[in-house]
C-alpha cells in the first residue's frame, strides 16, 4: 500500500522587526506595541536618566583661577639692615608703605609683633573707606629676608604672600621682592604690581 508523498514545508525567517510591521498594517498589533523597546534600551534609558543624580553633569562648573607671582627690584641707596627696619617699625612703615605718596589715603593706626608667627594690622582711610591689611609675620631673617601673608578687608578671604630680599653690596641694598598672589586677585595682578611699585619707589626716595 502506497502512501502520499509528504508536502514539503517552506520555511520563511522573518525577522522580528518585519513581523510587527506586517501585524501592524493588518491591524493586528497597534503602533505602541510596536514601537516598545527592549529591555536593553530600556536599561539604557535607565542609566542615562539616572547619571545627572549621582555624576558630574550636576555640579555647577568650577571656577577658572590662576596663580600669579609678582616682582620688583629696586635699588636703595642704604644698608640692608635700615631698609630692613623701615619694614617692620611702625613709624617707618608709615612713611612709605601707605599714605598720600602711594595712594590717596592716610594712615590710621599701625600696629604689628614682629617675631616668626607674630602679626600686624594697618589702618588706613581711602578717599572715606577705611581698609585694614592684615597678615602674619611667617619668616625673619634680619637684615636678609622678610616673609609674611598680606590680605585686606576688602577681600578678606584672599591672601597672598609677600617676600622681600635685602642683597647689599657697597652700602646699597638691591631689594628684591616676590608677591604670591592669591588666584582669586587674578584680575587685579596690574593693580598689586602698580602699588607695589609704588611703595618700592617711595621706600627708596627716603634714602636719596
């Protein structure tokens, strides 16, 4: 007894995507689910969602600050050891560190302890504004170098560092004079090396 001959079966691969959209355009399958991604975009969206929570993206961007040195060299006609003491008595400093030949401004009170670690205070009145500089006496090598923090209540927050070097040779002294300043004075660089400069200059006239 013979049998029928099988009917050979086609096999047809239909990718998943082609499958939905042919469900689709019969009305078998609406767009949403068509449209519904897979557990991995899902896991995708997920993450990226959730990385402005915990990452970077969410801090505010940081502040561009700069580090500036500042110097000057002026030659003063005197041992380094009396230009080292109009650095640190009062009643000198007075003289040429402050007041009208540096800025149009008068000394108010000048108060310091002069000893590594000891600090200073000088007052004085610009143009109606009282302004208070301040800072920390952070190393003494009498008469050869001077070293100490400088800030002002203008900008409380900011110090800078200031040292000075006495080099004498044939009863003159080559002052030599480093500023740190603070990164957030960056801006007003011109404005410190101008004063500064000043200050050199009238230091100096005091021994012409």
């Amino acid at each position: 007894m013979s049998y029928p001959k099988p009917l050979k079966t086609l096999s047809l691969i239909i990718s998943p995507t082609t499958m939905a959209k042919k469900l689709q355009l019969a009305g078998l399958v609406s767009p949403l689910t068509c449209c519904r991604k897979t557990p991995t975009q899902r896991t995708r969206r997920m993450v990226n969602d959730q990385l402005p929570m915990f990452g970077e993206q969410s801090l505010p961007p940081a502040s561009i600050s700069k580090t500036t040195n500042i110097y000057l060299t002026k030659t003063v006609n005197a041992t380094n050891q009396k230009v080292f003491d109009y650095w640190l008595i009062p009643v000198f400093i007075g003289e040429w560190m402050f007041g009208p030949k540096v800025q149009q401004e008068h000394v108010v009170s000048l108060e310091n302890k002069v000893r590594k670690g000891g600090d200073f205070a000088f007052k004085v009145n610009r143009k109606g504004t009282e302004i208070e500089y301040t800072g920390e006496y952070i190393e003494l090598d009498i008469p050869n170098k001077l070293v100490f923090s400088w800030s002002d209540s203008l900008n409380p927050s900011c110090k800078s560092k200031v040292t000075a070097r006495f080099l004498e040779s044939n009863n003159k002294t080559r002052l030599k004079l480093k500023i740190k300043l603070d990164a957030n004075l960056y801006n007003e660089k011109d404005s410190f090396k101008e004063q500064w400069s000043a200050r050199c200059s009238a230091l100096a006239a005091k021994f012409k």
